[in-house]
C-alpha cells in the first residue's frame, strides 16, 4: 500500500490501491511508524491511488495533526481527477496542501 523514501528530512509516502475502513488504521500505522523523528516534512503522492473513503480522510487528518504538534510540514500531491473531487467536496483541499507534483510539494515545503 505505501512505498517510502527519504530525501534530507523529507520522507516521501507513495501510496498506491485503497484507503478504507477496512485497511485505514493500517495505512495509518505503517505511516506513522515510517516517519522519523528528525523527518521535517512528509509528502504523500497519491498519484496510484484508486480510491479514499471517510476512514482514508480522517486518517489523513490525524496525521496532518500530529506533524502539525511536531513543527513538520505536510504535503499531498498527485491526486487523480476522482481523488481530487473527493478532496475538494469534503474540503479537505482547505485544511490539507496539495500540489500538482511531488516537485511542486517539495518546493512549497522548503
């Protein structure tokens, strides 16, 4: 479900399939324990991604918190068309950066 990769405090998440209730607290687990202490911000590529339900948003939400608390940035990018209406009917594209590419997620990041 999720590939990673780090680059200079920057871990990268490629998430690709699902995210729904009956996967959503183990993406939000392999998330979490991806991340680093010393990671500054995380970036989340949702380009392989076929669909999120509510579970997948309130997960995403939960860990847009936590890195919040911890000062790191986040950032989402690549979202198909599907994905995109999703985002943007739930608003979650309010409370939620997201970018065209991982380049442009990487730059508003810094």
């Amino acid at each position: 479900m999720i590939e990673t990769e780090r680059d200079g405090g920057v871990l990268s998440v490629k998430v690709q399939g699902r995210i729904d209730g009956s996967n959503a607290n183990d993406f939000h687990s392999d998330v979490k324990a991806a991340i680093a202490d010393d990671d500054t911000a995380v970036i989340m590529d949702m380009e392989r991604l076929a669909y999120i339900s509510s579970a997948g948003l309130r997960v995403l939400l939960m860990l847009a918190k936590v890195l919040e608390q911890r000062n790191a940035g986040f950032a989402i990018c690549s979202l198909s068309d599907p994905i995109r209406e999703v985002f943007e009917i739930s608003g979650f594209d309010k409370v939620i950066k997201v970018h065209e590419s991982p380049e442009n997620a990487r730059a508003a990041i810094g």
